[in-house]
C-alpha cells in the first residue's frame, strides 16, 4: 500500500504508506534536518492524509541520515527573516503559522506515532519526539532545548511536555541552561521506552510497529485519547468521562472479533470499524 502524497511534490519531507504504517522522514540531511517554513507546510499536509487515512493505523517520525533526528527551526531562516525586516515575534504553538496545527498541537490525534531518533534532537526535534507516543532512540542519539540560549522559548510544547514528562526540577534545569542529554539519560528520566545499537534501530522500531499492529486499532486510539485526556484530571472524574474513540471502540466489530479469536485460537482479524 502506497499514498498519494508520495507523488505531491514534497521536498522536505519523504512520505510512504504501506502495510497499514506511514512512514515520514524529515529529509534536509545537509542542514541536520532543520525545520524550515517549506517544510512545515508539507508536514501539515502529511500529518492531515495520515489523519484521514483509514487505511493507516500508525506513523513512524525519523530523520534522514545518522547525523540528525532533527536541529530544529532553521535558523539561518529565521535569521535572514530578521535582517530583512519580515521576522515576527513568536510564543507557544503554531496557530497562524504554516503547517499549523503542527504534530506538537495536533492534540485531536489519535493514532499513534513512534519517533525513531537518530543523532542529534535538538530543539523543535526534541520536541517533535517529545509528541511522539513511542520513542526508540539510537545510543548514539542525544536530547536537547538550547533555545534559551538563543533568546528564544522552546515554543512547541518543550517547556510545558518536558517539564510533565520528566521530574520537574531536572526539566527545568534543562530548559534554563540549553544543556543537552544522552540517549541513556533520557531513558533514565523515562523520556524514551528504548535505547539500542545504532545499527540495530531499525529492528526495534519494526517491532514496535509489529506489536501495535496486532493491537486493535480501535483499541490503541482509544487508550491514546484517553490516556492524554486524563492525565490533569481527578480519577473520579477520568472513569465518568466518555471518550469518543472509547464510545466507537466499545460499539465496534473488533470489539467481539477479539474475545472471539481468543476462543477459537486463531489470530484476530482486525477491521477497525
């Protein structure tokens, strides 16, 4: 199974569909993956087909090269864009911006995307990673949000999702300073689910992607959603919510499909509906 963005004139952004995965890879290895306007615009077209694909069940987020997940904003961009005047002063979120809702606000996703970091994610790529629901991480990889250093704020959700993610003080430590952290580290401070061999990164993440498949889709969206959903809510309140991929998931065909296959000792055929 192929997609119909792979033929739509991307530049900075690969983009293959098949075997119910789409697979994006951000693709300016000579400038480390840095993400520029053009290619924000294309990955919010990307994130879109994915989204509406129901074909597709799961992304896979990398960068090409072993160089670099991704440096983050270009920053000779935004730089040029200063010396001529056409710079403007930017917060939290994309709103407004091309590409927007960016995978950092994409907060109605609910199909899982796993992050296969390779090198440096530094900035805006640390946090792309740190939006991803499953990060498997090179041991060469490392971690970090340098822009304070910069005089800028790690905008896309790194002090809000760093600061949840990992114990407060030790975020903020890294948000204040710009200092940057190993793969090993990171998986220390629960960052990442896995750290392997360079060379063995793509095995891992085919597994990961093997394992979620044999999961009902139905099944992952709906503890995705609510899973993020209830994260800042009371626990009394977290189990008398109703989720809407929960309420589809619930009345679904794979819902009796499982229990069934489970009897009859014989795989599951999911059909996402």
């Amino acid at each position: 199974m192929t997609g119909p963005m792979e033929s739509s004139g991307l530049t900075a952004v690969r983009y293959e569909k098949r075997d119910r995965v789409a697979y994006v890879t951000l693709d300016r290895p000579e400038r480390a993956n840095a993400m520029d306007l053009r290619m924000h615009e294309e990955l919010g077209a990307v994130w879109d087909d994915f989204e509406a694909d129901d074909e597709v069940w799961l992304a896979v987020l990398t960068g090409a090269g072993d160089r670099s997940f991704c440096a983050g904003q270009d920053l000779k961009e935004l730089a040029a864009k200063i010396q001529d005047g056409t710079a403007t002063p930017s917060t939290f979120g994309s709103r407004g911006k091309p590409g927007w809702p960016r995978l950092t606000d994409r907060f109605g996703l609910a199909k899982p995307v796993i992050a296969r970091v390779n090198g440096h994610a530094f900035g805006g790529g640390f946090e792309l990673a740190l939006a991803c629901d499953v990060i498997v991480a090179a041991d060469t990889a490392s971690f970090a949000l340098p822009e304070a250093k910069l005089g800028l704020i790690a905008g896309a959700g790194g002090v809000f999702r760093l600061t949840r993610q990992a114990p407060y003080r030790v975020a903020l430590g890294h948000l204040i300073t710009g200092r940057p952290m190993t793969a090993a580290r990171a998986y220390e401070l629960g960052l990442v689910n896995e750290v392997v061999p360079a060379a063995d990164l793509d095995a891992h993440v085919e597994q990961w992607v093997a394992d979620i498949l044999r999961s009902a889709p139905l099944s992952v969206r709906a503890i995705k959603q609510a899973a993020a959903a209830a994260a800042t809510m009371p626990l009394e309140q977290a189990f008398e919510t109703r989720f809407p991929w929960e309420e589809r998931r619930m009345h679904s065909a794979d819902a009796q499909e499982g229990p069934r296959a489970f009897v009859e000792k014989r795989g599951p055929q999911w059909r996402g509906c």
